[in-house]
C-alpha cells in the first residue's frame, strides 16, 4: 500500500479562475467528467447520520442538480431515509480520479415535490420501475427468491404500466458549504471551499492541503 501513491500534476485552481457561483463551477466540472466519458460521473458517495451521531455513508447517482441543490432518488423507508427524516443534514462526494478532482458538499436535504419524483420515476425502464415495488430496501431478506416471486408478482399486478410507489422518491441537498479539491504536486493540492452568506452570496477561501 506504502508504493501506491502517484503525483498530481494535470491542473491548477487559482481563485481567479473560479466561478462565484459554486453551482456553475460543480456544472463545469461536472461536464468535464461526463465528456471524459468515465463510467458513472453522477455516481457520489452519500453520508448521513443518525441523531446519536452514527455515520453512514453509501452510493447513490446524481439525477438533477440546480441553485436548488443536487437532486437523487430512492426509497424513503431505506436506512438513508430513516436517517435523513430524523437528521435532514448529509454530505456528498465526488472523485473524478482520472482528473485528479474531487467535490465535498454539505447541506440540508428536502424531499422533491412528489411531481417531480413521479416526472423522474416515469423517466425510468419498467425494469426498475418494478425493482422499486418489489425492494424494501435496507430490511433484511431470507433469500433472493423472496424477491424473485415478488417481482413476477409486481409484473403480473402491473405489466410495464409501475406506478410510484407512496414511499419512493427524490432528496435535494441544498449545500451550504462546497469545496472543490485539484491534486498538485508535492501534497500541495489545491483546495477553494465556497461557503453561503447569510444574504446567499458566497465566500471562496483557500484552504491548507
Ligand atoms: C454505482 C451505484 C449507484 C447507486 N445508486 C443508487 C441510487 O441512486 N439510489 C439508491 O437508493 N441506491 C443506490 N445505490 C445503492 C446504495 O449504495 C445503497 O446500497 C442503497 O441505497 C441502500 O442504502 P441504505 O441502506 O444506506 O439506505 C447505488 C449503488 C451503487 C454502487
């Protein structure tokens, strides 16, 4: 483990060349690795917490983000969503290894309007569609043929025609803090965290590697 380790010498972020708007700056980088065509560029890491401070963290893909925040979907009765109704606070992370980059953002999550879960489930195949009636997801399962027959349940009850189900739908992290992170030479990475005004403006200050 001691020899893995490489040196970061692609890019440089300077405050000058950073978008005020920490929004616009995630939607530059975040096109950059979509057209680098990396496998799951949306794909972030999501932590949570339980009110007796227990952290968790787990995978989840970014569908949509805005001046409203950063938008994924699941189901609400999950550990996640156990989690986020008592503590509504989660952090999320993105690493884009092969442009040296990574975003932490911090901030108070909401659930979408059901209009927009119901717009982005209807988006999904039927396959998931399903997969959203049939999962309790986070309980415990005594076998996968548990959840086989459900899903031939699923598909009989309802061909390809999946309704929302009541307990399944969006978070948005509204961030309040975002830092943006571009490895340099020597360990002497470049790190421009932007943290939200009481007026809504942002601060951008550099910080120590
Ligand atoms: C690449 C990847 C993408 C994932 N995307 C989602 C997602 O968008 N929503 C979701 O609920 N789970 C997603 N998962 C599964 C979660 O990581 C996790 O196993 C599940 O949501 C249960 O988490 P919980 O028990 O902490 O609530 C994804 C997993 C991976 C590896």
């Amino acid at each position: 483990m001691a020899a893995l380790r490489r040196e970061y010498t692609a890019r440089g972020l300077r405050k000058a060349g950073l978008e005020a708007d920490p929004i616009q700056q995630f939607a530059r980088w975040f096109h950059e690795a979509v057209d680098a065509e990396f496998a799951d560029a949306n794909s972030m890491s999501l932590a949570t917490a339980t009110t007796d401070g227990t952290p968790f963290v787990r995978t989840v893909l970014l569908k949509a983000f805005d001046e409203r925040g950063f938008t994924f979907f699941t189901n609400y009765e999950s550990a996640k969503g156990r989690q986020l109704a008592e503590n509504p606070r989660a952090a999320l992370l993105f690493f884009w290894a092969e442009l040296e980059r990574q975003v932490c953002i911090r901030g108070r999550v909401t659930k979408t309007s059901r209009e927009e879960s119901e717009a982005y489930f209807k988006s999904r195949p039927p396959g998931s569609r399903r997969g959203a009636w049939v999962s309790r997801q986070s309980e415990v399962v005594a076998n996968r043929g548990v959840l086989e027959q459900r899903l031939d349940e699923i598909s009989k009850q309802y061909g390809d025609d999946v309704p929302l189900p009541p307990y399944w739908g969006g978070f948005c992290v509204a961030p309040s803090e975002m830092e943006f992170w571009q490895g340099r030479p020597n360990r002497l990475h470049d790190r421009m965290l932007y943290t939200r005004q009481p007026d809504g403006s942002w601060q951008i200050s550099r910080l120590a590697p």
